[in-house]
C-alpha cells in the first residue's frame, strides 16, 4: 500500500513533513520524500492523502468497554469501532466491568474479544484491589503475564493510603502502570457536579474541587515516599494542574492525563440539567478550563484521553441527580485536541503527542511511531472539515455525548492498524486504484 | 392588560419583575374569593390540574388543590407511593403517560433539583414547580412575596434577613432570587456548614451571627430545620442549633419594631423558632397560609391563559 502526498506528524521529532509510506506485511516498509516512490506497477492500493494529515496511530489510554457485563451500553467491539472511526488504534480499558477485571480469565477475555474484533488494540487495565473494594492487591503478576499493562481502580479509588502504597512499590515491580482516579469519596458524597456558583443557582449538590485535590496531593506524597511512579487520571482543577506541576519540579515520577471535556467546556454546560453534562470528575469552572489548558501547554498534563464512559439512556433520562456520571469521547477526541492546536496551545506534534506516544510510553507498549520498520498504526486525518456532530452518526453503541448538535473541525479519515485499514469514512480518500494489498 | 408569557412555572429565577407583579396583583383579586360564602368561581371550569407529589407535603399540596377548585378546575392528586414509579416507573415515562391523558396542568413536587424541568421538556401540559430538590420553590416565594408586600405595602428598600440552612432550601433560593429581583436587600444567615459556595453571587450578604444578622431589618424569614436531610454533620444537634441560631424574643429585639416573621412550615417549634415568637404578635406565618392559596390561584389562571387588567 503506498499512502501519498500526506503530511506526517512525527511527535517524537516535533515535525511535520509530507512524506509517502509504503507499507508492506502490516508494517511501515518505506517513508520517502515526495515524489521519489514510483509506481512499480505491482498491485498496490494507492491512498491520496494529498490535504491531509498522517498520525502515528492515536491511543486513549482511559476508555470503559464495558464488555463483560453491560453489554447493552458497549462491547469491546462497538467500543473499538468508534474508536478507529476516532482515529484512535489503540485503548486501555479500564476494569470496572462486572465482573470487574481483577483475574487472569477477564483479562484474557477482554483480549479475546479484542482479538475478534480484529479492530483497535485493546489493552486492559486490571483492578489494584480485588473486587475493586480497596483491600487485597490483585495478582499483579499474573494480571501482567497475562496482557495487562497496568492497574487502577478507577472509580472506586483506593481510600486506604497504606494499600495504595503497596500497590506502587509492587506495581513498579511487576512492570504495571498504576493509575489513580483522585477523589476523595467523602468530600464527594452526593455531589452531581461542580461546587461553585453553577451548583448553587441550579440546587445540584456540590463536589468541591478539593476532594480532587486532596487525593492528587496523596497519590504524590506516596509517590514520593515509596520512589515509585504513578499517573492521575483526568485532571479537572486548577489545584491538581498546580499540586502535579509542584511534584514535578521536584522530581516526584508523577504522569497526568486530562480529558478534552475538561478543557472544552465548564460547569455552566450543565445549567438547564442537562444530564449529559454530567460526569465524575464534574466540569469545572472557567478559570480550571484555563489552567487545564495552561498545563497541557507547559507539559504538566501528558496525555490527553477520554474517559470513554458509554450509558443508554435508561441510565441518563433521568432526573439529574439519579443519572449516570460520564459521557462518551472516542469520536470527539480528535476535533476537540484539534481546537488546543487552533487556538495555539498546542503545536500539531505536541498534541498528537499526547494522544500517542507520551500514553504509549507510560504504557510501556512498543507501537505508535511512524518510522520504516514499525507496525503500521496510522490515521489519516482532514482537520480542515467541519461538520454538526449529529446523534445518528456516532458509532459508539451509547449516544452520551454533549457535543452533539456542536460543530465540530477535524475528522479522521481513514484507520489503520498493523498496516489493515480497519475503518474508512466513505468517499472521503480518493482511490486512485482499488486492488488492495492487505 | 398583560398576558402571562410563559408555558411553566419552573422557578422564580425564569421570571421578571413585571412578571411576578402581574402574579401578585392578579393574586391580590382572587384573594377575596376565599373569604365568600360560596368559594368558587367558574374561571377554569373543564381544566384539569394533576397534583404530582414525590415527596410528602400536606400544605403545599392542599394549598394547590384548593385553588384549582375555588377556580373550579378538575383535580388529581398522586403521591409517588401510589403512582407507577413506586414500581419502577421512570419520570419521564410517568409524564408521558399523563400527557396521553391531556391535563392543562401538571403541579410537581419531586426529591430530584430540575425534576420539573425534565418534565417541561417532556409534556405539553404546563408544569407549575411545587418544590423541586434543593433547587426552587417559586410558589412559596411568591406567596412571601405577596404577604410581605401585603403587610409593608412595597418590597422595594426593605431589609430582609432569611436564616437556616441556606444549602438544602428550596424555599431560601427562590426568595432570595423574588427578593433581589423586586428590590429587597437580603442578609443570609446561619452556621457556615450550610451556606452554599459562592452565594454572594445571588446578591445577598452572609452574615451568620442571628443577632447581627436580624439588626434593623423589616422581615426575619426562618427556615425549617430538616434534620431528615441534614444528617449529622451540618450541626451538632437541636440543642445546639436552637441555642445558638434558634429565634426568641431576645433576638427578636434587634429588629425594627416593626417586624414581621415569617416561616414556610412546617415550624420545630423550641429550634429554629420559640413558641413566644412563632405565636407572637410579628408573627405572619398563618398569613402567608392563607395567602398561599391566592397566589396559586392566581398562577392557575395566568398559566391557564387568563390576563390581568
């Protein structure tokens, strides 16, 4: 397959260059200058990327399948079709599945389903605790060995600072990123979004920014206390964004992600109960926006992931306080990182940087750069397009999403992930030739 | 002549000044009807008004149904222990199903902030907000409003101190948006633990000292302890909250002479308000009783269409 007058982005580099691929036995076999590759008139499908942008295949490192047991929101194969519809080739999934993936038979479960899908890499992230109940450590090794590629539990946060603590030391042993979702469960009790002054127009109980924060100052003091490295999940405050920033420049190994809900949009979104603004951590304030925004560009915040959260509606038509946190953000990602780039926070590399290899390097995992020799894990992306996210277009099998009926500019493509295109939005790529190689 | 140009009742926060106006002057000819003989009108004869309680009230609801019938409206009423969401109905089901009934009027009361709104966006009836979470209950502040201007004549430049659980008051928020919005200056007050973030932003001023707070004002408004939703935490116990924000007659002093006090029930008589006080002569509370069922009369009919001269 020879993709043609594209340009790639290279976020190892920092560079943009138009460069012609060759791809050949699901990996990158040539990159050339423009205009050097000849058709050698073998039969190769030709893909004019010509006005479009070429990425390292994109990961979202915090994703919720929802396969085994809520099928009906997502599986682990409408999950991986809206991701590569995304642009992303690969997920971490998160564990809170039921039952939830804290043994060896749902890891591999995950990855044979992933397997079947033959779409985007699935990579599953285990439960720290059994059961997710913050006691026992699961059995990182085995978890591990069996293709786990790092541990959380996520929405149940470990509240016992002495497990947490045995979690990091055992997991940077065993190899396991451990990633934690701050909040203080406490400080959060009740709460359905932001405290501040939305939440006290709309009368919807508070979640006070500090039940973030405490937790994010936590996760760095034992990470300074035990050497080891840990990774916040979705930060969403101000104060996180300045707790990290602090650790950093003494050297604590603390990673963050946020997700673009946080620097797209703040707590007045949720003004009229709308329930799909609703989501664990809530939206924030403008100034928190801002400061998420800041630590993107200063690289304070490394990744940006979603927080794919699928519900149905039998989870959010609902009063406001009785529906589901989370919202959906595979098939939105991608425009809205896109708009950081715009509005000249991000440089083109640095944010596709931080929707690849900053995740793929955290994770250990050994795919997404563009270079002769690597898988071939790409997008090919128009990020001129513009276009009203219509409900009936998403292929996510949840429609949760509060950017529905928004416009949207920048659209993935085409998908490809060990050098088979997986997805391919109809008409949008000009084929110069159709036998196919693949 | 002005019309009422809104399908809901959602909060007092979607209504202008002209608005609750026309409300309260419309409120204030109706009002005459409940001391007749004969208490009924034809006005809103072959409309229906479904009165849906998801959480238990007697005055508000009884309030709501007298109106509709001094008007002459047909009446439902349906608490959630008989309704289908005891058996696992959703709201928005319910509300539909009602709507395949076609009422004029839905009356909600519902444990959920924005319950009512979900329900406007769902039916065609008219939803009137009888009290929603912790988020509105404009007919309560429409009711105060009408009492307190009955009572001093305007609203406008008076000083009013509203004290309780700010937080978890449905009653203080829409009060404290009638208030600001027809002019009033509104001191709130009570222990720390229950005020809302950032309520300075209503335009309100916090002072949570009772006896600071009550200095010089024309209207003392009580909240009622609900011990139900405010847990453990928000204060040690009645004892306490009686003896450091509960109201007597030595509070009571630093007032104008002049005062009114007001209360939306049901009173804990001995916490937030003494006996002496609750029965004494600033009392107004059984008035803002009375005046309840005017001014849900009055709402009835202007979301029914009707007009005040």
């Amino acid at each position: 397959m020879w993709i043609k007058g594209g340009k790639v982005v290279d976020p190892v580099k920092g560079t943009v260059k138009q460069v012609d691929l060759l791809v050949e036995n699901g990996k990158i076999a040539k990159m050339l200058p423009p205009d050097i590759f000849e058709d050698i008139g073998a039969d190769l499908r030709i893909i004019d990327a010509s006005n479009r942008v070429i990425v390292p295949g994109l990961i979202d490192m915090h994703v919720h399948l929802r396969e085994p047991g809520h099928e009906y929101k997502e599986t682990i194969s409408t999950g991986a079709r809206a991701a590569v519809a995304g642009g992303f080739t690969s997920l971490a999934c998160m564990p809170n599945t039921l039952p939830p993936n804290d043994s060896r038979s749902v890891t591999e479960f995950i990855l044979m389903q992933a397997e079947r899908a033959g779409l985007a890499k699935v990579y599953p992230i285990a439960a720290i605790t059994m059961g997710q109940k913050g006691e026992a450590l699961t059995e990182f090794g085995d978890l591990r060995d069996a293709g786990a590629v790092g541990v959380s539990d996520d929405g149940f946060p470990v509240a016992d600072s002495e497990v947490m603590r045995r979690a990091l030391e055992y997991a940077r042993y065993q190899g396991l990123t451990v990633i934690s979702h701050c909040e203080d469960r406490h400080l959060s009790r009740g709460g359905v979004m932001h405290e501040g002054v939305v939440s006290t127009r709309t009368g919807l109980p508070g979640i006070p920014a500090a039940g973030e924060e405490i937790m994010v100052f936590r996760e760095i003091s034992l990470s300074k206390l035990t050497g080891c490295p840990v990774h916040i999940a979705h930060v969403s405050t101000a104060g996180s964004v300045e707790l990290i920033r602090r650790a950093r420049d003494e050297g604590v190994p603390v990673t963050a992600e946020t997700a673009p809900h946080y620097f797209s949009l703040d707590h007045n979104a949720v003004k009229g109960y709308d329930t799909k603004a609703k989501m664990n951590p809530p939206l924030r304030t403008p100034d928190d926006v801002q400061a998420i925004k800041d630590g993107l560009a200063r690289g304070i915040i490394d990744v940006i992931a979603t927080d794919h959260a699928p519900h149905s509606n039998l989870e959010k038509d609902l009063e406001f306080d009785k529906a589901a946190f989370g919202i959906i953000g595979l098939e939105t990602a991608l425009p809205l990182t896109l708009d950081l780039v715009r509005q000249g926070i991000l440089g083109l590399p640095e944010a596709i940087g931080k929707l690849s290899c900053n995740a793929y390097a955290l994770l250990r995992i050994p795919r997404g750069r563009l270079i002769e020799g690597a898988q071939a894990d790409l997008s090919i992306i128009d990020t001129e397009c513009e276009y009203v996210l219509r409900e009936e277009d998403i292929i996510s099998k949840s429609k949760n999403s509060p950017f529905i009926g928004k416009t949207l500019k920048g659209r993935n493509d085409l998908t490809m992930v060990g050098g088979k295109v997986v997805w391919e939005r109809d008409a949008a790529i000009g084929h110069q030739q159709s036998r196919q190689i693949a | 002549m002005r019309k009422f140009e809104h399908k809901d009742l959602l909060g007092i926060s979607q209504l202008s000044v002209e608005d609750i106006t026309l409300i309260l002057n419309t409120a204030e000819s109706l009002k005459e009807i409940s001391s007749r003989d004969i208490k009924k009108v034809p006005t809103l004869r072959g409309k229906s008004v479904v009165n849906f309680f998801f959480e238990p009230s007697t005055r508000t609801r009884i309030s709501f149904e007298m109106a509709a019938k001094r008007l002459s409206a047909d009446t439902v009423s349906i608490s959630a222990l008989g309704s289908s969401t005891a058996k696992g109905e959703t709201l928005i089901d319910t509300a539909r199903n009602l709507q395949a009934m076609n009422p004029d009027l839905i009356v909600l009361r519902h444990s959920s902030s924005g319950a009512p709104h979900l329900l406007a966006r769902e039916v065609k009836a008219g939803i009137i907000n009888a009290g929603d979470g912790i988020n509105e209950h404009p007919t309560q502040a429409l009711l105060d409003l009408f009492t307190i201007r009955e009572k001093k004549q305007k609203i406008e430049g008076l000083e009013v101190a509203i004290i309780g659980d700010i937080s978890h008051s449905r009653v203080a928020r829409s009060d404290i948006l009638g208030l600001t919005k027809m002019g009033a200056r509104v001191t709130v007050s009570g222990p720390p633990t229950m005020m809302p973030a950032e309520i300075e932003a209503l335009g309100v001023e916090v002072v949570h000292d009772p006896i600071k707070a009550v200095k010089e004002k024309d209207v003392v408004m009580l909240l009622r302890i609900q011990l139900e939703r405010q847990g453990k935490v928000l204060f040690p116990g009645l004892r306490e909250y009686a003896s450091c924000f509960g109201l007597n007659r030595d509070i009571i002093r630093e007032a104008k002479s002049d005062v009114i006090i007001m209360h939306p029930g049901p009173i804990n008589r001995g916490v937030e308000i003494t006996s002496e006080v609750a029965d004494g002569p600033y009392s107004v509370i059984l008035d803002q009783v009375t005046n309840g069922v005017a001014v849900r009369m009055a709402i009835l009919y202007l979301l029914m269409g009707g007009s005040k001269e």
